[in-house]
C-alpha cells in the first residue's frame, strides 16, 4: 500500500507535464504552420517579405534607402571631366555625406566655393556666363537666408592641382538634390561673412565665376 501511494502523485505529475507539453505543440503548430523546423536551437526562420533592401539599408521617409547614393561627373567649361562627387544618404531624411575629389584639371591652387545650385544644367544661360543656367545656391523648403541650403564647405586645390573634401550637411536630403548641380567657384565663399555685405555678397558669397559643374544623379 504505501509503494502504491508514492506512485500515483508520480504518474500525475508526469501526465499533466506531458498534457501541458502537447498543448504548447499545437498552439505553436497553429502560429507557424508554414515555418520550417530549424535544426538549430534557439533559432527562429527568417521572415522576409516583399523585396529585401541591399544590406545595410533601411528605408527612410524620402523612399531613398539609407546607404542609397548620388554622383555627379564635374566638368570644366571646356567639357573635360576633372573630378567626381558623391552624395550618401545617411539616415531618414539627412544628412548627407558630400565627398568631391577633384584630380587633373585646370582648376588653380586655393581654395574655391563648392554650393549645389537649383537646376540640373551644366550650360551657359543667356547671360552667356559659364553654367550660368545652373541657377542660383538651391534653397530648400522655405529657407531663404545665407548661407544657402545648398552651400558646402570650400575646397583646396593643392599645387598639383588635386583635392579631396569631405562634408556632412543636414540642410539638404539626397531627395532633395537628386536632379540638381554642383558646382566649383573662382574664389572661396564667404558665407556673407564680411563688415556690411552687400545683397550680391548675401545671395553669392562672393565666391566668383563657375569653374566646373556637374549634374547629381541617382545611383549613377
């Protein structure tokens, strides 16, 4: 009789176990009827659906995936290429990472303002300027002051006429600039930094004639 009795809380216990073992199988089997089984523990099947992003992208607000990138081919006047700029989104809405090398062109020692203008033309306008039709510094959303939505830092041309900047701007999304220009001036800007500047020095930052521009294109 006592055997008996040290018996029977066993085999209860073992069949409510198993009892609550099988439920949990079929309440999984019911979430994941499609899934298959990994033979690995602890691991779960991917889940993927519609069209997967290159790695390491994340779609962001401007349906531009983070990681997606612009170029620009910049040319002188004379249409010979003299450099390259690229453009990466780096997060949902902005900012943008800008790396302009400049190599073998005639652009002269010094430093010269870059800006990303309105329009995608890399022409002369009527003014007969060289891509004068480029526009004016592109503005963006209701901004109106200097320095402009498009400004970017300065570039130095070394004596071999080579260059390398790098700039990180958030007034400005890759959306935004998708279509529009680069380009490279005669002077450094100013960045209407000077005692009582004029409107001109205000709207241009008095960075001179257009040297060499280029037209910012998606994924090019």
């Amino acid at each position: 009789m006592t055997g008996s009795r040290k018996s029977r809380p066993t085999t209860l216990r073992i069949a409510a176990a198993l009892a609550s073992a099988g439920a949990l199988g079929v309440v999984l089997a019911g979430c994941t009827p499609d899934e298959p089984v990994s033979d690995v523990k602890g691991t779960t099947p991917p889940v993927i659906s519609d069209v997967p992003l290159p790695p390491g992208s994340v779609e962001n607000q401007d349906n531009v995936p983070t990681g997606q990138q612009a170029k620009a081919e910049i040319k002188n006047e004379d249409g010979d290429r003299v450099g390259e700029a690229t453009f990466v989104a780096r997060g949902a809405g902005g900012p943008v990472t800008v790396t302009v090398k400049v190599a073998g062109g005639d652009i002269p020692a010094g430093f010269h303002g870059m800006h990303i203008h309105t329009n995608g033309q890399c022409a002369p306008g009527p003014d007969g300027e060289a891509f004068s039709a480029a526009g004016g510094h592109l503005q963006v959303g209701d901004a109106n002051a200097h320095p402009s939505s498009g400004d970017l830092i300065s570039m130095n041309i070394l004596k071999d006429g080579t260059g390398e900047t790098v700039t990180v701007t958030d007034a400005v999304t890759l959306q935004q600039i998708i279509g529009k220009s680069i380009i490279i001036h005669e002077k450094p800007d100013n960045f209407g930094n000077v005692p009582n500047p004029s409107p001109n020095t205000l709207k241009t930052g008095d960075a001179g004639a257009r040297l060499a521009c280029g037209v910012i294109e998606l994924g090019a």
